[in-house]
C-alpha cells in the first residue's frame, strides 16, 4: 500500500458526508426478529408446496402432456429410480469435484488477480481493455475449445467452472482493495503500524466481505460452468445424466436431475454463506441475513 | 444474534469522579509541574501547500507554537483556516512543506520522512470515532498494545481499565456499530489512550455529538487529562469548548492560515459547567469571537 508521506497524496476525511456502509448507525433490531429470522424457513416450504401443487394442477385438470410435464409423483418414483441406481454416486461426485475444483481455481486465482490489479493502479488500467473483452464474450462459448484442447474428461469442465467463477471473484476483490476506509488508514498510519500489521488488521478485514460477495456469485457460476461442460461432451456427471434422459425421451428422469442439480447448488451455496456468517459475523451483510 | 447480549438501551450514565487537587501537582509519573518550562510539542516555521490540480493551495503560513508539557492548547478557527492540516502534521499523516516538529527535544520530521518512534508516542482522536467494524470495542481500544506486540492477556486487562475510564465497561464486547456515537468517540479516545501517549492530538473529536453529550466528554475529557498529565492539541471550532477545556487558546486565521492571537486561560481548575456562566468566561468568549469577526 502506498505509505509515502512524502507525496501529498494525501487527502482529509473530515468534512466527508460519504456514509459509512459498515460503521452507519444499525438500528440493531432490524431484521432480528424471531420472526423474521424464521419467515423464510415458513416461506420457503410453502412456496415448494404451492409450486408441486400448481404443477399436479397443470398435469391433471389442464391435461399437459405426460412428456412435456411429467406428474410430481412420476418425478418423485424417477427420484427413487435414480437412487437406485449405484453409478448415481459417481456421477453426483465428478460434477461436485468439478464445480469445488473450478471454485477453488477461481478464488485462489481471483483473490490473487483482484488484489493485484486492485493496487497498481496503471497496470488495471493496462489490462482493463482484455478484461472488458473477456467479461463481455459469453464465455460458455468455449467449452467446444476446452474439450478440443482438454478431452472430454473432467479437465476441460473444471476450466469452465473456473473461468465463469473468476469473475466475479476477482472484481470484487480488486474493489474490496480499494475500499479501505482513509480513516482506517490513518488510523493505522497514527499508530505507526508495520505493512504485515497493516495487513493482518485493516486491508483484510476490509477485503473478506467483498471476497463473500463475489464467492456467493461464484459458486452459483461454478456449477453453469461445470453442467454446461458436462452438456457438451464427456460421459460423466449429472449434466451428462441431463443430456442422456433427454436423448431417452425420459422427462421423469430428466426432471429427478433438474431436482438434483437445484439440491447440490443450494447445498453449495448455503456452505458458502454459513461459512461467511462464520468468518465475518461483524458484518453488516450476516446481521441482517442478506 | 437474535438477541442483544449488551443493554445497549441504557447509555451509561458515568459521570467522571470529582479531581482532586493533589492529582494535578502529581500528573503520572511525570516529575514536571504544571507550568514548568518543558516542551511537549515544538513547531517552528511550518509551512504547508497542497498542490492540487487547480494550482497550490496555501494551507499553512509559517506556523511557530510551544506547547509545554502536559498543557493543553485549544486550536480555533474558521473552517477551512488550516486546523486540520496543521494537526495532521503534528500527528505525522502529513509532511510539512516546509518547518519542523519536534516532540520533546526530538525531531518528529527529518528530510521529509517521518520519525515513527516519535509517532508512535501520539494518541490521535479523529472528527469521526474510526474505529474498526471487525474489532469489538475491547479489540479496537487495545490495537495500539496489540501493534506493539503486548501480550493478549496484557492487553485485555489494559484495554478494559481504558474502557472503565471513558465509561464504556459492559461494552467490551460490542461491536462498534453498537454503540452511540459518543460511546464510539469515547472508545476512540480510549484506544488513543492505550499506549500512554505523551500527546493527545484531537481534531474535533466531539464535532458530531449533540450538546449535552458535548458537555459531558469535555468534562470526561478534563478528568483525564488532569489524571494523565498528557499534552492535549484540540481543535474545535467552538469557541466556549476551546475556552472551557485549554490553558491556551490558539486562533488561526485562513489564507493561508497562521496564528492570530494566543490567549492564555486563567480560570481555576477544575471547572465545572457552573464556570461557563461566570463574567470571566464570557469576556474570553466574546473577545475570541470578536478576533473571528475582525477576519472580514
Ligand atoms: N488534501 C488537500 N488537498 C488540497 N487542498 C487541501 C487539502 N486539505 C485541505 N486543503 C485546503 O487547505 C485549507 C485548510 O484545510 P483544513 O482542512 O486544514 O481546514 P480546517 O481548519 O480543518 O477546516 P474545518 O474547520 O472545516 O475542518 C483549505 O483551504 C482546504 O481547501
Ligand atoms: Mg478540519
């Protein structure tokens, strides 16, 4: 960080209206409520049951076809089925290993870019023009081009898992960098803290909650990125489970691993915010269960 | 978290013990009396210009200042006169353009690079409380010790005697956002206290605070400046404040800013509130207010 005293880079604080997001007074029964904390828990369910119930609407009043809409019940039994089967295992576990690989690559990646980029400012700048162009191609265009060079085996998802996940990890870190507070910094600066202790004390703490929030975005793209690989090639995986029911014209079993799938991302996406709840339960984010 | 652990309703309601005389002829450990001769603080011919992209900006004009040890010097002035400049060069944010700072006989600025071993000897309380959001209050207080490398037992007992002194026990384990904001002001000026700082550098600590807890932490604020024996800078643009709290009032007067005028408070101390009311107080008042007027 730059500590040079000898520049007049230096700034005031007071007299700056800017709010502080995580310093603001909270008024602390905001959302703490019993009941707020539980409405979701009552929510969720009966929006489920609401859902299964317009569905078995639509098969058995409307008449939609078997095909196009299999019944609750039929999904449930493929359910069943699928369990049944003992590959199902392995398939569930090579697209996990997959998105948790491809995760994994993007955060350390990521968390390393962003916190480059997010300090040397002229080389951002410099690679500004080939981020914008990566971020805006639609980058599960590319899985062909993986499988080209990696094969059809698990490489060539956990490339895309990572290259979808990269992004929002690394943005937001680069911003996280650059969001220490001036006042902490001269807090820091007044106490004559050493780099490390700077460090250790103030730019990670400030970092964490921006490297939560593109982790949440993250691990939602990671599994895309994994399925979307598994669509295109490859013979392994509840992606590729996707594509062979469809082949077989079986939609039960092709819905058993939609409901799948949807269970795994919300499994993963649940570990990543319990552990931030964990790791940063100051923040303002945890306290009021966003 | 559902449930606050912390009776966060009831502001603590610490009012600070009467001083007794015998603790102002013995400030601490430090041998010198009030009034004697030894310089807390030195600034000699300090100039400041910011360069901005608009052209320079003459912030500081030639500043020279004394403060004894164990004074307190209250700085008033306009906004925008330089008060905040000169006190981030006395606490070592900003280097002076030109001039030196010494703190005790030692040079604080030398070439243009800080000295850290005379900074880090500074206790500074900003306009806003900074405190960290990750900290809770006791970790916030004991960062100095922790900075220093004190021991974490060690600096959990030091921190909590701070926070009893600024009143804050009971909240040793909430998080800033917590508290009111003159709770976090207190726990600002506890952490400023945690390294026995030989210079309090305060840059209107209590700016963003309604009166009456106004009045309280000045009161707070003499007690433990008296128990300490600190040099105190405090700026604040109100006059009554700088009055009520110094032994000299410094009036700076903007572009570029110098010192207009320095008047020595007399009054008896301790001072209550009762002291603002008296014709003594209000004659400095009003002759620090017409000094302000003059400028236009
Ligand atoms: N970082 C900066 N860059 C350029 N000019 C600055 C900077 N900081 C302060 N100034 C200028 O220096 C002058 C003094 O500013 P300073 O903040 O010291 O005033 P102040 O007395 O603290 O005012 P206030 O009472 O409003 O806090 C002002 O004219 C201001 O515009
Ligand atoms: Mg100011």
């Amino acid at each position: 960080m730059t500590t040079s005293l000898d520049r007049d880079t230096d700034t005031r604080t007071d007299g700056d209206p800017a709010p502080r997001a995580v310093d603001a007074d909270a008024t602390p029964a905001e959302g703490e409520s019993p009941w707020m904390r539980r409405l979701p828990w009552v929510s969720g369910p009966l929006m489920l049951l609401a859902l299964v119930g317009v569905w078995q609407f639509a098969v058995s009043v409307v008449g939609v076809s078997e095909f196009i809409l299999p019944a609750p019940a039929a999904v449930v039994g493929a359910l069943g089925d699928l369990f049944a089967d003992p590959e199902i295992g392995s398939h569930i576990g090579i697209t996990l290993l997959e998105v948790l690989a491809g995760f994994g690559i993007a955060l350390v990646v990521g968390i390393a870019v962003g916190a480059t980029l997010g300090r040397i400012a002229w080389l951002q700048r410099a690679v500004q023009p080939a981020l914008v162009a990566l971020q805006v191609v639609p980058k599960v265009a590319f899985v062909p081009i993986f499988v080209i060079w990696f094969g059809f085996g698990p490489t060539s998802k956990i490339i895309m898992a990572a290259l979808l996940a990269f992004f929002p990890i690394m943005l937001n870190v680069m911003l996280g960098v650059r969001s220490v507070d001036r006042g902490h910094r001269d807090v820091m600066r007044g106490l004559g803290a050493s780099k490390w202790a700077t460090f250790r004390d103030m730019e990670l703490p400030t970092t964490l909650p921006y490297v939560f929030a593109g982790a949440e975005v993250a691990i939602v793209f990671s599994v895309i990125g994994a399925i979307v690989g598994e669509y295109l090639g490859g013979s392994q995986g509840l992606g590729y489970l996707v594509v062979s029911s469809l082949n077989a014209l079986d939609a039960p079993r092709l819905f058993a691993v939609i409901v799948l799938l949807a269970v795994l991302g919300s499994l993963l996406y649940v570990a990543v915010t319990t552990t931030k709840k964990l790791v940063i339960p100051w923040h303002d984010s945890v306290r009021t269960g966003v | 978290m559902t449930t606050q652990q912390t009776p966060t309703a009831t502001t603590p309601t610490w009012t600070p013990p009467p001083v007794r005389r015998d603790e102002f002829d013995a400030p601490g450990d430090t041998a010198e009396p009030m009034g004697s001769r030894a310089v807390g603080l030195r600034v000699a011919g300090v100039d400041k210009t910011y360069a901005t992209r608009r052209g320079d900006v003459h912030a500081l004009s030639n500043i020279d200042l004394e403060v004894g040890r164990g004074e307190f010097v209250s700085l008033v002035g306009r906004s925008g006169c330089g008060k905040t400049t000169l006190l981030r060069v006395l606490s070592g944010l900003l280097a002076p353009t030109a001039g030196t700072v010494e703190a005790g006989e030692r040079p604080a600025w030398v070439a243009g690079r800080r000295d850290d071993t005379v900074f880090a000897e500074f206790g500074l309380v900003f306009q806003e409380a900074n405190l960290f959001p990750w900290f809770t209050v006791l970790d916030n207080v004991a960062l100095p010790l922790k900075l220093r490398g004190v021991s974490k037992a060690q600096r959990r007992t030091r921190a909590a005697e701070l926070c009893a002194t600024v009143g804050l026990s009971g909240f040793e384990d909430s998080y800033p956002r917590e508290l009111s904001g003159g709770m976090r002001q207190r726990a600002a000026i506890a952490r400023a206290l945690a390294c026995d700082p030989s210079v309090l550098l305060m840059d209107e600590p209590f700016g963003a605070l309604d009166a009456m807890t106004r009045d309280r932490m000045n009161l707070e604020l003499q007690h433990i400046h008296a128990v300490s024996g600190t040099t105190v800078v405090f700026v604040t643009h109100s006059i009554s404040e700088a009055v009520f709290l110094a032994d000299r009032v410094v009036l700076l007067t903007p572009r570029p800013g110098r010192i207009r005028s320095v008047t020595p408070i007399d009054l008896p101390r301790p001072r209550s509130v009762e002291v603002e009311a008296t014709a003594e107080f209000g004659e400095l008042v009003v002759g620090l207010r017409r000094q302000l007027d003059e400028e236009d």
